[in-house]
C-alpha cells in the first residue's frame, strides 16, 4: 500500500516539477509530433496534454499506475477535441494488442519504471512498423565525476521522488529495442548536473 508522503505529497512534487517552464519548452519539441493512435507511457499529471494537435491524433491513451496522478491529469488542460483515454497500468505489463498504437509518447518515464527493458519491450511490441517512439528523458550523465554522485545519492533519490532513478543510460536502453532516428542530449541550464543530464529525440519501430 502507497504510504501518505506517496499519496498527499509526492503527487505534487511530480505536478510542480514535471510541469515547470524550463522542462515545457523540451516537451513542445516532442510531443506535437505524435499521430494517429498514441500511447503515453507514465501519463503523471497530464503536462504533455497541451501539446498534442487534436488535428493529427485520433486519441491518446495515457498510462498511470497513482490514482491520485490520475485524478490530477484529469483536469489537466488540453487542446479543445482531443480524445483523451486514463488507464491504471504499468509500462512492463500492458493489455494492449501488437502494433496496435501508431505514436508511443515517454517523457519522464524510463528513470521511474520497475524495469526500463521490459517497459521498451512492451512499447515496440505495441507499435506498429515504422511507427514513432518519441522520448525525452533524464539519465546518467557522460562525465565521470557526475555520474559517481549520481551512483552515491541513487537509493536517496529514489527515496525521495518516486522510485526516480539517477543512473540510468537513456539512449543505450532506447537503442535496443528501436532505431533512433534523432537525438539530442545536454545538461538543462538551471538544474544541478546530477539530475539535468536530458536526451530527447525520435526512434522508429522496425
């Protein structure tokens, strides 16, 4: 059972951090270009719900395991006509039929999941050939000296944040399940190196 820092406080932590300025900038980057059917993996608070073109999707099903993310997201604003579907779920274990999803949307996923292979094994079994798998994630960052703090203050972090983890190799785990069609990675100005390490980009299912 989630304990009450899980339900009354850290919900609103993921609100306010997931959804604050610095990061909507990088999510108009990835978001607007999902089409067709998509899913989104860890929907949280419903931060990429704005972005979507209504034009171009014909719905979004969104994953969240917290009810009371959930109940955030579903007062989320979006665009006026998007089809919006809430599901309580899991990224590792999902009921969905193979490429049944032309777009897969993770942001912010990947560092909280159980498993980051199994979850991007389920999304490639989920989308369809030539399909897009469109991230934007946090991750171990390339310099040494970083990512030796990242490994120290992990267990605290996780902790702290949700299961949120600091180490984990954001494009290698991508890579083995898709082909990565663009990338782009830095540190996020503003944000301490050990959590601001970010990549983002497209792949394709083949």
């Amino acid at each position: 059972m989630a304990s009450w820092y899980e339900r009354r406080i850290l919900p609103h932590i993921i609100r306010l951090g997931c959804g604050c300025e610095a990061i909507a900038e990088y999510r108009e980057l990835i978001v607007p270009q999902a089409k067709g059917r998509v899913l989104e993996l860890g929907f949280g608070a419903g931060a990429n719900l704005d972005y979507y073109d209504p034009a171009a999707v014909s719905q979004v099903v969104g994953i969240e395991p917290s009810p009371e993310l959930r109940a955030i997201a579903g007062k989320a604003p979006r665009a006026e006509g998007l089809n919006v579907d809430l599901c309580a779920g899991v990224g590792e274990h999902l009921a969905f039929d193979d490429a049944s999803f032309d777009s897969i949307v993770c942001t912010y996923t990947l560092c909280t999941v159980d498993d980051p292979g199994r979850t991007l094994a389920e999304a490639r079994r989920m989308l369809r050939p030539g399909g897009l798998f469109l991230f934007r994630e946090h991750g171990a960052a390339p310099d040494q000296n970083v990512a030796r703090w990242q490994r120290r203050l992990d267990p605290l972090w996780q902790r702290l944040f949700g299961g949120c983890h600091l180490t984990r190799h954001v494009r290698a785990n991508i890579e083995r399940h898709f082909v990565i069609d663009a990338h782009e990675a830095r540190y996020q100005p503003g944000v301490p190196k050990l959590a601001g390490w970010m990549e983002w980009g497209r792949a394709i299912a083949r």
